[in-house]
C-alpha cells in the first residue's frame, strides 16, 4: 500500500466535510492519520481501504 494514495484518500474524505482550502489538517495530523490506517489494515488485512479510511477521518473529526 503506498502513502500517497493513502494521503490523497484522506485529503479526498476531508472534503466530504470542509471546502478544499479550508481543511483543518496538518502535516503531523496528515502522517498520524496515515500511520493509524496502516495499522489497522495490518491488523486487518482483508477491511476495505476505503472505508478503513473513511472510518480514521470521521474519528478524528469527532474526537
């Protein structure tokens, strides 16, 4: 699996809830983020990337 597309994945969730410009991720929530869903899918290897991702991002916008 490779960062990027994982990056351009929680970029792309992100704008579901904030225009584009106004997104309230930095670098270091952008590389937690990242980090958390490389685990999980190591954990889980057959969960689904996109949801996998969907799920990081809307937990870090509730919490």
């Amino acid at each position: 699996m490779e960062k990027k597309l994982v990056n351009k994945m929680i970029i792309n969730c992100f704008k579901q809830y904030y225009e584009a410009d106004s997104t309230p991720l930095g670098d270091k929530d952008l590389e937690e983020l990242t980090n958390r869903i490389f685990r999980i899918k190591e954990e889980e290897p057959t969960a689904d990337l996109f949801e996998v991702v969907n799920d990081a991002v809307y937990e870090f916008l509730t919490n």
